[in-house]
C-alpha cells in the first residue's frame, strides 16, 4: 500500500484507517457439528477486540 501523508505518524494513521474501514463486523461461526450462526460484532466488540490485540502484541 502506498500513502502519501506528512510524516510517518500520519501515513500509518491513514493506512490504518484504510485496512479497519474493510474490515468485516459481521461473521459467519460455527460450533461443532451446529449450524452456522451469524454474530455481528458492535462498535463496543470490535474496540474490544483491538484492545485485546494490542495487549496481546505487547507480551
């Protein structure tokens, strides 16, 4: 991907925005031999899941 920003702080800003914006919220989960379910992620969820990303990446 190529960004054209002001410094580097603002391209990976920009790149970040870009990737989250294509990001799905809504996914397709099974559990064993169960049918598919549907789970939509809320804005509440998906910041969640960052956090517990980035807390992850940390370790």
């Amino acid at each position: 991907m190529i960004v054209e920003a002001n410094d580097q702080k603002d391209a990976a800003m920009r790149a970040y925005s870009v990737i989250h914006d294509v990001t799905p919220d809504t996914f397709e989960v099974r559990d064993g031999d169960a049918p598919s379910q549907r789970v939509l992620l809320s804005e509440e969820d998906q910041d969640e899941a960052l956090r517990r990303t980035l807390h992850s990446a940390k370790r």
